[in-house]
C-alpha cells in the first residue's frame, strides 16, 4: 500500500437532517453525561436528534464567576466568524446556530475519533507520510480561515478533531473557534488563549492585529513538533520559549527529515516577524514534501 492509497477517497461530513433543530434544542436539556468538551467560551455536548442524527451542541457556560453575557456574546460572535469558512474539508462544519430562552447555542458536526493529543499518546502517526497529511490537513483548514480574515488563536491538540472512516486514515479537522478573531476587527489583543500552545506574545499579552496568523504560525509549529516528534518542544508551557530555543526534532525522534525540520523551527521563532507571515508558504512547503515523498 503506498501512501497516497492510505487517503480517504471521501472526506466525511454531517449526515443531512431533517429535523427542525431549533425546536428539538429549544427544549433540549443537556446531561453532564453528555458532555464531551469544555472550552474558553462554552460546553459542548453530544446530543441524538430524533431523525437519529448524532450532533455536537455548544453552548455558554453559566456558571463560574466570569461574566454570563460576555459568554454568550463570545458564543455569538464564533459562530459568526466560523460561518464564513466552515464549509472547508478541514474546519469542523457548522450545522446551524441561534437561541434559545435567550441562550445561544450553536450546532456542528459531531467527530467521533477523539483529538490529536489522544492519538500521539494513543497511536502516534504510522509513518512520516501519515504525519504529512495529517499536517497538511490541518494547515489548509487553517488557511481557509485566514483567507477568509480569521485567526484561530488557539491551535492546540485539543482543538484537532478526527472523524473516523473505514477506507484510509482517520480526517482531521479543525474545531473550537471560541477564540478566534477577525482579523480587520477593532481588537488589538486577544483576551484567553492556552498557555502551553501559545505564542510569546501572547504570554506577553502584546499582539497586535496584523501579528495574529503568525500567532497561528507558532502554534501550529508547536502542533507539528508533537505530531512528529510525541513531544511538547516546551514541555509544561510554551512561556519558556520567551527564553529558550527549541530542541531539534530529530534530537528526539531520529529520522525527521533536516528539511521538514527547518520549517519547524522557523514556525517557532520567538519573533514574530522572524517565522512566516501566515500559513500559505507552511502548507505550500509541506505540499512539497508530500510530492517528494509520499505521493
């Protein structure tokens, strides 16, 4: 089998449904049993429609001490910015969003094989063209995103979602865009993110708007290191890399090809006019290798 038979032939997506979702969500009441992840702006649930749909549910988290309509205008204002991308092989589909008794919901495809932190722990990648495409998948989603004028903000492991298939490998896709932001927006900083997947400047708590896909650069750098290498580069936080340099990936796990390394270490330059301006030459580069190796 060469590693262009191990692609999908289909890329998966939500099943069709032919229910009316706002009147099923408007007296849906979620069990804790159902929870499957919780983020920096909500909870997701997953949740059987009654055409036998299986979806996945965002909703605000009310509880706590942060401020209940900042919640529910972050949850408005994701769905929003994942509107104008979802539709991307690689982004997380949106299904639908709206409200309900004055809480705002949103609706997406449910992935049922787990996040990328499971499978380096769990599996790891079969090979280093399995590695390349998964790397590739995940950098075009993101590329579609900033394309269309967002940033992620917050790509980590977690946030990398896997739909299974029964002809190839399992597809990747982006999810959680709770913190993304628009990039010609009136912010100049981004608020939360994830400490040990940020970037300097976030640490820093400077970033400017025209800086945030070079944001995405370094966490998706972060991201290529454990995909290849099973490691964090950082280990418990990436605020280390205000100080220190990364280890080569090789140093860890022999046989990381020199090249794919650079690309690497130039996405985690602590700089951020030192790494890619955006995703596009990362992507373009892995594509190279993919051609050189794989296809």
């Amino acid at each position: 089998m060469t590693a262009s038979e191990s692609v999908p032939e289909q890329i998966p997506d939500v099943s069709p449904i032919s229910v009316d979702l706002s009147a099923e969500l408007d007296v849906l009441s979620f069990k804790l049993a159902d929870r499957i992840a919780t983020g920096a702006s909500g909870e997701v649930y997953r949740h059987s429609l009654s055409d036998g749909t299986v979806i996945a549910v965002k909703v605000p988290d009310t509880s706590g001490t942060i401020d209940t309509a900042d919640r529910i205008e972050r949850i408005l204002q994701e769905a929003e910015n994942w509107a104008e991308f979802e539709g991307h092989d690689h982004v997380v589909s949106l299904v639908d969003h709206g409200k309900s008794k004055g809480k705002p919901w949103i609706a997406m495809e449910y992935m049922d094989g787990g996040h990328l932190g499971e499978f380096v722990e769990r599996d790891g990648v079969q090979s280093l063209c399995h590695g390349l495409w998964i790397a590739r998948c995940i950098a075009s989603g993101i590329e579609e995103a900033h394309y269309r004028g967002v940033a992620h903000c917050d790509i980590k492991p977690q946030n990398v979602l896997f739909r299974t298939v029964e002809d190839g490998w399992n597809v990747p896709k982006i999810g959680d865009w709770g913190t993304a932001s628009a990039l010609l927006g009136p912010s100049d900083t981004i608020g939360e993110y994830t400490p040990r997947y940020a970037a300097p400047e976030q640490h820093a708590r400077r970033v400017q708007s025209r800086q945030q896909k070079r944001v995405d650069v370094f966490q998706f750098g972060i991201l290529l290191f454990v995909l290849f290498t099973g490691r964090h580069p950082y280990g418990n936080t990436s605020e280390r890399a205000l100080d220190e340099e990364p280890p080569r990936p090789a140093e860890i796990r022999p046989g990381v090809p020199r090249a794919l390394e650079d690309v690497i270490l130039r996405c985690l330059e602590r700089a951020p006019a030192d790494r890619y301006e955006d995703i596009r030459p990362v992507l373009h580069r892995l594509d190279e290798f993919w051609d050189a190796l794989c296809d």
